[in-house]
C-alpha cells in the first residue's frame, strides 16, 4: 500500500510506537510518506531515521510567515473549518487549513491508498480537510493526552465520524470514547502501540547490584516522585539499592530537589534522555522496572506504557499501577506486580517482595516476555492495521 501519515512533529524520541509502525510498514514492503506539520527541536535522533532514510521520507510545511499566505480562503472546506476545530483555537484553524492548502496537490501526485494522522488534535484535521479535498480515505490513531486532556467531545466526535475508522491502542480506550462521544464502538479498533524488538534483542541481560529502572518522560502522570519516596523507604533495608532514571521533562529539577530532600543523593541518578546504546545497557543491568503511574491532575494518563513493554521484552519484572489501561498489559501476580496509584507504602512492599525473591523475579520476568510477544507484537500489529487500510480502500 501507499500510506501518508500526517504527524504533528517528526521524528520525536518520545514517540517510538510511531516509529516502530513506520519501520514496520517498510519492513513488509508498504511505502510510506511522511507530512510532519513542524518541524523537531530535539537534538537525540534515533539511529533508524537513517538507517531506513525516513527523512527523505518525510515533507515540512513552510514557514509560518510563508504558510499564512495561503490562508486565502477557507471556506472551500465548508462547515469543517468552523465545526471540526475548537472555536476559540482560530490560529490553529487557520494553520491547518493553510497546511492542507499546501499538502493537497503534493499528496494528489502520490497517488495514495490512505491517510492517515496520529493523535487527535491538529493533525485530524488538517487529515479531515485533505480527505474531503482529494477523495482519499482517512484514519487515525488517538491515544492519551489528546484524548484525556480537554478533548472537547463534539469535536472529537465529529472527528472520528469522519474517519473510515479510529484506532486506540486499549480496550479501557475504546470504552472511553465509546463513552465519551457516543460513537460506535465498532468504529473503534484496538491496534497496540508496541516496542521496537529489534532494538531489544541486542540486550544481553547481566544485573549489576540492585538496579531500580524507570524508563519515562519527567511528566506528572508517571509518577517518578511516588517511585522516588518508595526508594527511600526500601533503601532503609537496601542501601546500597540504585533508582536509575531516563529519561527529559519538564519536571526534572523538581525530581533533583526531591531527590536530595529525601537524601537519597546516593542512591538516585537522574540520567536524562539516552540514545539506544546507552539504554540497551542500563535494560542489560536492571534489577526491577518501575513505573508508578498515576491519573494527572489535568486527566492525562498512561496507555500501556511501552517502556514498560520494553523491559518485560527483555524479561525485567515490572512493578505498576492499576489505572486505566496497565492492567491489559500486566495481570498482578503474573507478568508483574500492580499497585495503588500514589501508595508508596505497597509500591516500597512490591519493591521488597521482588528485591528478596529471585525465582519470582524470573518467572515474572519469563510470563512479561510471554505476554509481549503474543499480545503486543509490531509484526502483528501492523498487519491488523494494513488489513484496516486494505477494507478502508475498498469501501
């Protein structure tokens, strides 16, 4: 198939599942073109941007400056440029109606079978006005913040309306937009987000100590302060345990400031964002992963988390939360342990418990491994969504 994906920025070192998908999709022989509608500040880029050459891949829109001009006139997409975008975001309305404007005879002269956007938001529409203008089916992938964080149900609704399908990646997912907008829940389709494997592989795992691992963007809704007051906790009896922290984020001095009020200057690394070599060696030393997520304040919440795909992959036992969709990843007691969201008292126990009995770190370790391969696999995966993009193009 000829496939346009339609991203908001690209690439984005946070956003690997969408990375995987791409690479898969190009693994079985699809060709793929991406329509990144800014441009990435980042400065870590993952090693398969040019290994399989996705930036030529890849279209940037103009400047805003030059992009504006091209806002001349929107009512060529009719009752969508006043109801398919929230009201009061006039200049991103504005931007995605120049950004279709400026796509619409580059996508025509690919000769496409599907577009199709990932997360809710701009890129829906900007997905929406091109499948009017050019006859093209159209789908999306809706995820977490953008569908948990003022999602504006009217919107979002007519949003997936005009979709030939929407995918989420949970079951808990689909009955929240099910819920949320009254559409169908046969409209909606559960493709898993899914962790690179073959990054993975190259992971020899060798423990060193006792290695705490968290895997995650500084956000709120991961709850790393919650990790961090567990580790004091099991650090009474461990101190000599590690808490090993990757990952960048807005919340990252807070983190130092609780670090060192808790005194644990000895035992916590704040490591920052890794390329994949640095993070293959600290998944082939980990102990235990934790990620103790919580529901954020502003309603944003974790999705089966693919960090902690990752270390179940390698067969690292995994300590979560209960909330929102984890437990379609981890059954307690099995691939790993789950906990009350913000109790440091059972995550400091769940911790103790894997930290004094080995066996149960492996067999918890050999079923995570287990439970990835079968239910969250990126070869299986894209093959359910091509047969979604297959069934979209023949309608």
């Amino acid at each position: 198939m000829r496939i346009g994906y339609i991203l908001a920025v690209f690439p984005t070192l946070t956003q690997t599942f969408i990375l995987n998908e791409l690479i898969e999709l190009l693994a079985e022989g699809h060709e793929v073109y991406i329509f990144s509608l800014l441009r990435p500040k980042e400065r870590i880029v993952r090693p398969e941007i040019q290994r399989y050459g996705l930036l030529e891949r890849t279209c940037y829109l103009p400047s805003y400056a030059r992009l504006g001009l091209r806002v001349l006139n929107p009512q060529l997409y009719g009752t969508l440029f006043n109801k398919a975008y929230p009201a009061r975001r006039v200049r991103s309305r504005l931007y995605g109606v120049a950004a279709a404007d400026y796509l619409c005879r580059r996508i025509a002269a690919l000769n496409l079978d599907i577009l199709h956007a990932h997360f809710y938001g701009l890129t829906t529409f900007v997905g929406m006005l091109l499948s009017q203008r050019i006859k093209l089916p159209f789908t999306f992938t809706c995820h977490g913040r953008d569908i948990f964080v003022e999602p504006k149900p009217k919107v979002l609704r007519r949003h997936m309306e005009a979709a030939s399908k929407v995918i989420t990646p949970s079951h808990y997912n689909v009955d929240y937009l099910h819920n949320l907008t009254g559409v169908d829940k046969r409209k909606i389709q559960v493709i898993r987000a899914c962790a690179s494997m073959d990054m993975l592989k190259r992971v020899q795992r060798r423990e060193e100590g006792l290695i705490i691992l968290t895997v995650a963007r500084l956000a709120e809704e991961k709850g790393i302060d919650y990790g961090m007051m567990a580790v004091k906790e099991v650090a009474r009896e461990f101190p000599q345990i590690e808490y090993r922290i990757v990952g960048a984020g807005r919340l990252e001095q807070r983190l130092k400031t609780l670090a060192k009020s808790l005194d644990l200057d000895r035992n916590v690394a704040l490591l920052g964002a890794l390329d994949d070599d640095s993070l293959v060696r600290e998944l082939a030393k980990a102990t235990i992963s934790i990620l103790p997520c919580i529901k954020a304040r502003d309603g944003n919440r974790d999705v089966c988390p693919l960090t902690l795909q990752e270390a179940m992959y390698v067969r690292i036992p995994v300590i979560s939360t209960n909330i929102s969709s984890i437990p379609e990843l981890i059954e307690d007691g099995k691939e790993g342990l789950l906990v009350e969201q913000k109790n440091v008292e059972q995550l400091a126990s769940a911790i103790r418990m894997l930290l004094h009995d080995k066996g149960l770190r492996t067999a918890m370790g050999e079923k995570g491994r287990a439970k990835v391969e079968k239910e969250f696999n990126i070869h299986k995966e894209v093959d359910k969504l091509v047969s979604l993009w297959e069934a979209a193009k023949g309608s």
